[in-house]
C-alpha cells in the first residue's frame, strides 16, 4: 500500500499548526477583488451533477452557497441524489467530537458509491480539514477521498476540482496560512433570508475551542464591501439578511486605516431598506453601549440576541478565557433590557467543562434563571485535541455530565414555555418562509424574536409578512392563526 510519505504533498499542504495559530500578529490583510472562474473551466461542469452535504454553523452554510455558486458557474447542475452525483463534497464541522463522528460515519458508506462508481470525485473540505490530525487521519486511512481542501482556499475550487479530474493521487491543499479576504465569490442564495460574512476567524481562543485555529485570525471585510452586498440583496428583494462573524462584537478591530465599529456598520445598514437584520455571534465581553444604542432604535434591527454565556460561574469562566465574569454579563443583559424591554435573549451552554463542580454547575442554573433565556443551545464539553483545555484534567463522570445537561434542558424547556406562553393572544409579524413540514395545509415562518410560528394559511402567502395571532403557545414553537388584517389580499408587503 503506498504510504501518503512517499508522495509529496508539500507543494499543496502546510500542515496546520496550533503553536503558530497562537502566535499569529498583524500581518497585512489583502482584499482580493479580482476572483473570475477561467473561461476553460466554465464547461469542467456541462452535464455532471454535484452533492454538498453540510454539517455545523451558519458559516459553514454560507460557505457552501459560496461553493454552490462556484459549482454553478462552472456548468454543473445540483442534485441531492447521491447515486447520480458526479461529485460529493462534504462541509466538515470540527467544534465537538460527535460532528467529527458523523463525517467518518458518512466517509464509511461513500466508500462503497465510490466502489461502484469510480469517476466519483469525492472531497472533504471545511474545518475538519484544518486539523492535522484529520488530515492524517483520511490520507492514511481514507485514501478513496479524492480531494482534501481547508477553510481558507474555498475560492479555489475550480483549480482543485480539476487537478482532482486530471490526477491520480489525492489532492491535498489545506493553508494554515490565512490573512486575505476574497470578494467577489459567486453565490447561490435561496428564498428570502441571507447570510452576509462581516468578518471571518476569531482571535478570542477560548480554550475549550476549535474555531480560531480552523478559521483563522480576526479578519473584517471592508464596510464598504459589506453595505453593498446587503444593498445589492435588498435590491433582490431579500427580507432578511444575517451578518456573520464568530465574534461580530470584534468587528473593525483589526482595521489600521480607520476607527469603524460593528456599531457604526448596524447604524449604516439600518439606513437600508431589507425589513430584517439579524447578527451571530456577539462575545459578552465586547458588546458596548454605543451597539446597545443602535439596536435600540429598531428599525429593521430585530428584538433577538444571541448571547453565549457558556457557564455561569466566574472561575469557570476564567479558565474557559472567556474574559468577563458572572456578575459583567448578568450587568450587560440588565443594560440590553432596560433598553429594550422586549428583547429575546438565547444562549449556549457547555456543561461539564474539566472540573466543573455541583456549585459551579448549580450558578449555571441560577444565572439562567435570573436571565430567563427563551431557549438555548446546550452541549457537554468535548476535548478538542491541541486545545488548552483539553490538557486539563477532565475529572467529571460521563454519566454526571449528562444529568447536567438533563436539568438544564428541563429548566430552559419551563422557562421558553413560560415565555412563549406570554404571548397567548397577541398579535405578531411573521415572515412567512414555507409549508410545516408535516402538514402542507399550515404555513410555518419566525417572527423578529427568531420564534417559529405554525398556523394554516394559503401558500400564496410564501415569502411574505403576515400579523399572525397567537392561540396556542408551545414549548418550541407557536401556534397561531392569521389575524383579520393580514387576510390574503392585504398580505403583500
Ligand atoms: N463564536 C461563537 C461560538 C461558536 S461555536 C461564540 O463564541 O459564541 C458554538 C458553540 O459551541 C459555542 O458557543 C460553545 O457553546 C460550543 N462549543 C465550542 N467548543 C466546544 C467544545 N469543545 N465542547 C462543547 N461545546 C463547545
Ligand atoms: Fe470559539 Fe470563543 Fe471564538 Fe466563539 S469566541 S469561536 S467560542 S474561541
Ligand atoms: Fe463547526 Fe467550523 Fe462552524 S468547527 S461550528 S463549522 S466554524
């Protein structure tokens, strides 16, 4: 069998490096604004049929719109059908072992289309690729994968793909190296919400945390670029756009030319005429009073805002580096709600962090409930390999991680019940963006808090906002049924 050592990669791989990731510092950031798919490549697509199976974060979502877009430009036609894939990509989350299980789940039985259909070309990109350990892990192991490329070279593609047609060894291009910004990139955007990258990596390396070494360092796109995007989707007639970022409160930070805050670019992109902006994810530790402000003034600024606090006990937190304590963020949500009253606050939560105590897990109960979040995520930690935590010592049985997670799911299920329940009666706008999918005779859509909504409705309705009147709260979602003002006819704003 040959051995990838006999190969040589080095020409397309830079392994990654943990101790370099941590070191990096200010290099110059270049914004690329010439990306065009070469005219011969155009036609690499005519009559062939591509696959992108996409696992963790909306940044990894968005990423895969981008590549639709490449795979689109390049002539190739989509298709959910593995069978009749001419290429199956698969967009890889690392953030806990589960997620990395999943995709050696599914390398397991792509082994045997790729047997029966040897023209398959077969890729893992994403931030699995970025860990060396995975890399190794599939060139040794998984030497049926074609094409292995990182979170940093996605506007590659077309190169890649071809080298992968043409060659017949694995290709291999993952950069540890990041630093540019590319502009320009082809997009496939469906239905009405789109996703807008403000920034890309994360420079925060809380220490449980994959992210910053997958991603990269802090790196905000020019506000320019940002607004046009967004003006150029109002102008499509998006409704709802999301600006991404794993920390969108470091937005500009890193800019040298210019003071510009995530602050300054709400209020500019609240001047915009698109009826929804949403953001994820703001750290605690930098959501200042100037973003409060803005958020205040609504708007097309919804009332949602997700918030992770990952624990609720200082100490943890201090060895999670998360750089604020209990008491800064309990004082940060009772600012965000005296100015807006009405917000929707929701979270995450790791429990089972090394040598999270009973105490230390109870002030995670205590804070949730003083915070009163209408839902949450919630995970049992995951020792993510290179991570500083992951050297700590992670003393909590399996089976009290899970009672844990258990209690704290029940307490927010009370309390998102609680909530929603308030709502019984009420009258809300609803961005209508489908059929339920268990019943196509109701509609189902969010109101600005992010809530979901199931009432019946005509499919006419699509696409549209609706007021819709609550009539049956639920746990995680809501029923309701379609107020008189928002009969059919009068529903097309
Ligand atoms: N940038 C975002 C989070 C991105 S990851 C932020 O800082 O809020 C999404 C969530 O995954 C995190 O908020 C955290 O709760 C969880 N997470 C990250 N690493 C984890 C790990 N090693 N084990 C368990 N959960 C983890
Ligand atoms: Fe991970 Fe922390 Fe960065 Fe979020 S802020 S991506 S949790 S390192
Ligand atoms: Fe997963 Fe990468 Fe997102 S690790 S959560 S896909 S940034």
């Amino acid at each position: 069998m040959a051995t990838v050592k006999e190969k040589d990669y080095s020409q397309y791989f830079q392994p990654p490096s943990y101790a370099d990731a941590k070191k990096r510092g200010k290099e110059d950031i270049k914004v690329h604004y010439d990306f065009s798919i070469p005219e011969e490549m155009q036609r690499l697509g005519a009559g062939k049929k591509y696959l992108i199976r996409t696992y963790g974060c909306q940044m990894n979502e968005h990423d895969s719109e981008t590549m639709k877009g490449m795979f689109e430009a390049m002539g190739y036609e989509p298709t959910e059908d593995k069978q009749e894939a001419d290429v199956i990509l698969l967009n890889t989350c690392a953030i806990r072992e589960n997620a990395e299980d999943k995709v050696f789940g599914e390398l397991g039985h792509l082994k045997t289309l790729k047997t029966q259909k040897p023209n398959l070309v077969l890729g893992v990109c994403g931030c699995m690729s970025q860990e060396e350990g995975v890399v190794n892990r599939i060139m040794t192991k998984h030497q049926f994968v074609d094409l292995i490329f990182g979170t940093h070279n996605i506007h590659r593609l077309p190169k890649l793909l071809q080298e992968a047609y043409f060659g017949k060894e694995m290709v291999v291009e993952v950069w540890s190296k990041e630093g540019d910004i590319v502009e320009n990139l082809p997009k496939k955007r469906e239905g009405m919400k789109a996703w807008v990258n403000i920034m890309y990596g994360c420079d925060k390396f809380c220490t449980y945390c994959i992210v910053p070494y997958t991603r990269g360092k802090e790196r905000s796109r020019r506000h320019e670029d940002v607004i046009a995007e967004v003006r150029e989707l109002a102008r499509q007639g998006f409704k709802e756009v999301t600006l991404l970022g794993q920390n969108v409160n470091a937005y500009g930070k890193d800019f040298e030319d210019i003071r510009y805050t995530f602050a300054d670019l709400m209020r500019d992109i609240q001047k915009i005429d698109i009826p929804r902006i949403r953001f994820t994810t703001s750290h605690p530790r930098d959501f200042d009073d100037h973003l409060i402000e803005v958020l205040a003034n609504r708007g097309n600024m919804v009332e949602h805002i997700h918030l992770p606090v990952q624990s609720g006990n200082t100490d943890i937190l201090k060895k999670m580096s998360r750089k604020y304590s209990r008491e800064h963020y309990l004082e940060l949500v009772a600012k965000i709600k005296r100015a807006i009253p009405d917000v929707v606050l929701t979270t995450d939560i790791i429990v089972g962090f090394p040598g999270e105590t009973d105490e230390q897990f109870e002030d995670t109960m205590s804070l949730v409930r003083e915070v009163r979040y209408d839902s949450a995520f919630t995970f049992i930690y995951s020792p993510r390999e290179g991570t500083p935590a992951a050297a700590m010592l992670d003393d909590i049985p399996e089976q009290l991680k899970k009672e844990r997670l258990l209690r704290l799911n029940d307490l927010l299920a009370e309390i998102g019940r609680e909530a929603n329940e308030k709502l019984r009666g009420q009258t809300v706008e609803v961005l209508v963006e489908g059929e339920s999918k268990t019943n196509p005779d109701v509609l189902s859509g969010r109101t600005r808090t992010n809530k979901l909504v199931h009432f019946p409705g005509p499919k006419s309705l699509i696409g549209k906002f609706v007021q819709v009147k609550i009539t049956e709260p639920m746990t995680w979602f809501i029923k309701g049924e379609l107020a008189a003002e928002s009969a059919p006819a009068a529903a097309n704003m």
